[in-house]
C-alpha cells in the first residue's frame, strides 16, 4: 500500500476524545473525495484517514493517479476500515461509507468489515441552532474552533480540477486537491472538541430540585462547574484570572491589568451547591450559561 500513499503528515496527540470514543489505536479517521456526488456514475480519487501511531496522529492519503488506480485504493481502504474497531467520519453514514461499498461492489469486490461507526456530523447537528450556525457542515464546526479555509476549494469545485489533473498532471493542482483533504482530516480530528460544550452543558443543566419562595428561585444541580449568576452585571468587575465576578465596591482592591468591566456572559460567582437567580431572569440565566461557553469555545 506504500506505492499508493501521496502524502503523510504527523499531528501530536493533543485532541480531546469524548468519553463514548473506543480507544485511539482502534479508531480511524477516514474521508474520500470523489468525482461526482452519486456512486452510480463517479469514482473515488483519494482517500485521507488518520490513524494512531506511535504516540501520534498519522495522516495519510492514497491518490489515484489515473482512475485505473481507483480500485487499488479501494481495496487498501478496504482493509484499513475493517482493520480498526471504530471508523470516524463526518457524513460518512450518508456518504463515505456507502460509496465505498458501492465503488467496491462495482469491482466485485467485498464491502469492509466496519465494527462501529462514529459519525461527528450525526452527533454534533442538533447542536447547529443551540451553537447559533447557519449550517452543519464541517467547515462551518470548524469556524466555531477558529479554523480557517479561505485557501481552499470545496469538494465540488475540485470535481473539474482532478480531471483536468487526469489531462496534464499539473503538480499544482495535485496539491489543491491533496490540500482540501488533508484539511478535511486534519480538522475531523480537532471536531471533538465541540463536544466538550455538550459535557458541561449537561451536567449544568441536570437539575436536581428547583424551590420558589416570593421572587427569587433556587436551582440545585448536580455540576463540577457550579456558578451563581448575578442581574445587574454593570455592578461588577470579571478577574479572568479567578475566573469570577467580584462588586465594584470591592473592584478598587484589585490591580486595573487583572480586572474588566463584567458582561451578563460573565458575571457570576463559584457557589458551593445552588444557584439563585430572579424568577422573571430565568432564561437570560440559561441563555448566559449558554453564551458563556460558546465564548470560551470561539476563543481557542
């Protein structure tokens, strides 16, 4: 399978990996790039996955040079996937994996063995509207982590460029091609981290007992993370470094460089095991909790 690799990359381990995730020598990161949207008429081209080794993350591509090369590249894809215990793609449930097993049928060859799926584009899409996208697609998830793609063409704008490739060889657009897939990879095994929102937004939002008493209503839940939110966050001042608001009787204390104005996104105090906000302010609550997660999230 050597000959077919066009590319390899190394990324140190420094991904985070959901607790659901089978362990990382036994899962693979895979995506394909193809000639046309439906396996019926289009081929595959490349192949990108990523796979642990080494105390590292090998990314590696098999490119077909002529389409006469695509059933080579099927078939060491084929026994990649069914070599790992879990397979990571994003979309592949509706696209990758299908194609495959169709493009391998067409050469009469075996569908691989794929023990168990992980699809991020299933797991993270009821998240689009809570994270305030526009989209689910990849590179959208990937704008949310700071990632950038102005460089790069999408899927379908390369569909022309490989087959003029096929024509003339031009090595540049081998590396536009090679680039938007690498990209793909590379980015598929940073996605994860997204979910980290989901971790902390549940274990806030497990409610253990909610009390009225007059105007003002106590949450109880069960969090690593408990915060009390405050209604009036011009009276504060955020101390990034404590990670807490403290009132602006007390702000004169503090040195100007360690202290900031707080933002209802901030304005909140480590509280042992209840958080007590207004009844009529229970959703700008919610709302806060949520806006301040997603900013730590746009911040990395």
């Amino acid at each position: 399978m050597d000959e077919l690799i066009a590319n390899e990359l190394t990324v140190e381990d420094d991904i985070y990996r959901p607790p659901f995730f089978p362990e990382k020598e036994k899962t693979i990161f895979f995506d394909i790039e193809t000639t046309g949207l439906s396996s019926r008429n289009a081929g595959v081209y490349l192949i990108g996955y990523a796979v642990y080794e080494n105390e590292k993350w090998q990314l590696r591509q098999l490119f077909a040079e002529r389409m006469s090369d695509e059933q080579k590249i099927l078939k060491a894809a084929c026994d990649l996937l069914s070599s790992y215990d879990a397979v990571v793609t994003f979309n592949g449930d509706n696209f990758d994996i299908p194609f495959i097993n169709k493009s391998l049928k067409d050469y009469g060859l075996e569908a691989p063995t794929i023990k168990r799926s992980v699809d991020l584009f299933k797991i993270l899409r009821p998240f689009k509207d809570f994270l305030g996208l526009e989209n689910a697609k990849q590179t959208t998830f990937e704008g949310l982590l700071g990632f950038d793609r102005s460089d790069d063409k999408n899927g379908g704008e390369l569909i022309p460029v490989y087959k003029e490739y096929l024509k003339d060889h031009d090595e540049r657009k081998k590396e536009d091609l090679l680039r938007h897939n690498m990209y793909d990879v590379r980015r598929m095994l940073s996605l994860p981290e997204i979910l980290k929102i989901s971790d902390v937004m549940k274990n806030i939002l497990h409610i253990d007992n909610v009390s009225a008493q007059a105007d003002r209503l106590s949450i109880e839940y069960t969090s690593a993370c408990r915060l009390a939110f405050y209604n009036d966050p011009e009276n504060y001042y955020y101390l990034p470094m404590e990670d807490r608001a403290i009132h602006k009787s007390l702000a004169g204390f503090v040195d100007s460089s360690h202290r900031q104005r707080a933002t209802k996104a901030n304005c909140y105090s480590n509280e042992p095991v209840s958080v007590i906000v207004n009844e009529k302010n229970l959703t700008r609550f919610i709302d806060s909790l949520a806006e301040r997660f997603l900013i730590k999230v746009k911040a990395k």
